[in-house]
C-alpha cells in the first residue's frame, strides 16, 4: 500500500458506505416486509418530485457533562426507543454502520389535525446508513419512501454546552407524497417526529430542552420528471401488501408451503 | 490525530465560468463561508460555476449536503455546476450520494474550462 494518500481518502474511507446499484434487504427484521427496499436504489435530494426543504432541529443539552461522542454513541444506541408512538425503527445488527439498512416500519397520516398519533397507511420501507463518524452519521432514502434526500443526524459544542441537531435535505418523492405533504399531515408528522426525538434525547440526560426547528425550502420548483415514482410509492405497495396478505396464505395453503 | 483543515474558499472569475477553490474540510463549519462564496458568484451571473476540490482533504455528509444546497440554489437559475480535481475516494462519494448524475466531474480545471466555454 501507497505511503501516500490522495486527498480525502485515509480514515474516512470507511465512514461511508459503499456504492451499490441496488438496497438489499440483508437482516430484514421478523415480520417486516421487504418489497420496498430489495432491489431499489438508494436516492438523494435532487432525485425526488416535490420542493426541497431543509429543516434544522435543534437542541441544547445545557449541563450535560459528556463529549459530543459520548452523546452521539447514546444517540445511535438509543435511536429507535426515541421515537414516538406508532414509529418503529430498527437498528441493523452492529448498529449504526455505513452501507446497512435501518428498517422502518410508520404509518403515514391522513388527517392533519392528528399529526401527533401514529398514521393509518402503513409504510414499510427503510433508509441507508449513508455515513458515521463518532459525532454524527446520515441516512439516504430509498426510491419510494415518502422523502427523497438524507437526514444527518450530529452532536457538536457551541458556546459552552452540547448541541443535537437533526437536518434534513429532502423533497416529497412522488405527487401522491406530495399532497400528502401540503395537505394531509405529511410535514407536521415529520417535524413533530424529530422534535419528539431531539426531546427524548434531552429527556435521557435529564435536560429539559427546548427544540427549535428553522425551514428552508431550497428549490420551490416542482419535478415532473420523477411523477412516476408514483408506482413505487412505499405507502401504497405496503398497503396492498397487507391487503393480499390472506390470498399469500391461502395459495402457499394450497401449494403446500 | 490527524490535523484538522479549517474550510476556506476563493472565488475567481475563469472566462464564461466562475471557480469556487475550495480548501480544508467540507463539514459543517464550512456553511457560513461557502453560502458567502456562493453569494460572490451570483454577481458574476455566470452560466457555469466551477467547484475546484483539488486542496479539499475532507468532506462529510454536512458537506455534501451544503454541495447539494449550492447544486440547487444554481440550478434554479439554469446554471451549470462542474467539478473537478476530486480524489477517487471523493468521486465514489459522489457516486453513492448520486450527485454524480446532476454535476459533470473533470479531472482537472482546463479541461472543465473547456467545457464550460462552449456551454451557453
């Protein structure tokens, strides 16, 4: 091996995941479906349908006495259990680790005034572990999952204390998220999931913190040339899953499986 | 350890182009500074801006993202971005961030140059 090393390669090589052409479903949690993640690509901001949108939580974990590693550690081990109710989240096995899929199983909503309680359709989908490092690490969604884009999720010091912060640079993947987005309760869910969050975590060290979230939509435009995502849609493919589920039974019945 | 880079970034007018040399590392600390950078270039009205990555040591996923917001800003106003002097392990980050597929990469600046003078 080469004494010298190019810019950027070294260490950081393996905080990144690896490029592939298509997700695998890998250690599918029981009872999960994979329709949604085998053989999809993994997909960035600017592949999805509706406006982009980043949004800043944040939150002060003032007196908190740990490194922002320390913090993010407990953040990853904790990640799923720091939901709110109705959003299931799987860690892979080994954790948080770049390339793995963490598996998410979260009803969508249909009625904006109930963005705070677990949503009706079911979704089952996940994310790509897209990055870790000790103070932070991002997920990058699937084709079909309701957002196209990432989510970073970091620890750092500011002023003196702690800070969590969750950023998402993302955009409705297709126009039926879209509405959801606009008119359903898409994006009131989505924000109250990661305020919950960043409340939890400040919760476990015994922080009372306050959450602020700041929204910029970073490119109004809407994409039509990603409208047919429509037929991956992951809400939509669950629920017709879950609706064959008694015909799979009956014909593996009858094929003797 | 390795030494930390703090982020710094010059702006320079190259023919039709306008070229961002970007330094240090691309994290979060580097917002304020390239958002300022990219301030700089909308004077210029160019219709290809230029991303030089040749001095940058180190980029994470905060960084790609602040790439994907400059991406964005430019594309709204129809101008082209290329990159070039990327490492090989940055152009697979590129590949698996799929900003590949949105921002033509060159190997070097003159060939990106010369690129840019026959867009537009």
């Amino acid at each position: 091996m080469s004494n010298m090393e190019q810019p950027g390669e070294n260490s950081h090589s393996g905080m990144w995941a690896q490029p592939v052409d298509t997700l695998s479903a890998g250690d599918m949690p029981e009872g999960l479906t994979a329709i949604n993640i085998q053989g999809r690509r993994a997909i960035g901001a600017l592949q999805g349908f509706g406006q982009l949108w980043k949004k800043t939580y944040k939150v002060r974990l003032s007196g908190v006495n740990r490194s922002s590693a320390e913090v993010m550690q407990i953040w990853k081990e904790n990640f799923a259990l720091f939901q709110p109710p109705g959003n299931r989240f799987y860690l892979p096995s080994g954790g948080v680790t770049p390339g793995k899929i963490m598996w998410i199983d979260s009803p969508l909503p249909v009625a904006p005034p109930f963005y705070d309680k677990p949503g009706l359709v079911p979704m089952t989908s996940g994310v790509m572990i897209l990055y870790a490092d000790d103070e932070s690490f991002s997920v990058m969604t699937p084709e079909g999952f309701p957002v196209s884009g990432w989510n970073n999720f970091s620890v750092y010091e500011e002023d003196g204390s702690r800070v969590a912060q969750v950023q998402s640079f993302e955009r409705a993947s297709d126009p039926i998220y879209e509405f959801g987005f606009r008119f359903m309760g898409g994006a009131a869910r989505q924000e109250f999931i990661w305020v919950h969050v960043l409340t939890q975590l400040s919760n476990h060290f015994g922080v009372n913190g306050q959450v602020t979230m700041t929204r910029e939509c970073l490119d109004p435009s809407i994409q039509w040339a990603y409208a047919g995502r429509v037929w991956q849609n992951a809400g939509m493919r669950t629920t017709l899953y879950k609706v064959a589920t008694p015909l799979r039974w009956f014909m593996n019945f009858f094929r003797g499986k | 350890m390795a030494k930390t880079q703090p982020f710094s970034a010059q702006v320079r007018q190259t023919g039709k182009a306008v070229t961002i040399d970007l330094h240090g590392e691309v994290d979060s600390f580097a917002s304020d500074r390239l958002h300022e950078a990219y301030a700089e270039v909308e004077q210029f009205n160019p219709p290809v801006i230029l991303l030089d990555f040749s001095d940058v040591s180190y980029i994470n996923s905060t960084g790609i993202a602040l790439i994907v917001g400059l991406l964005a800003q430019a594309r709204k106003l129809q101008r082209k971005v290329y990159v070039y002097g990327l490492s090989d392990h940055f152009i697979t980050i590129f590949q698996i961030t799929r900003l590949a597929e949105f921002m033509s990469i060159y190997p070097n600046e003159d060939s990106a140059l010369a690129d840019a003078a026959a867009f537009g």
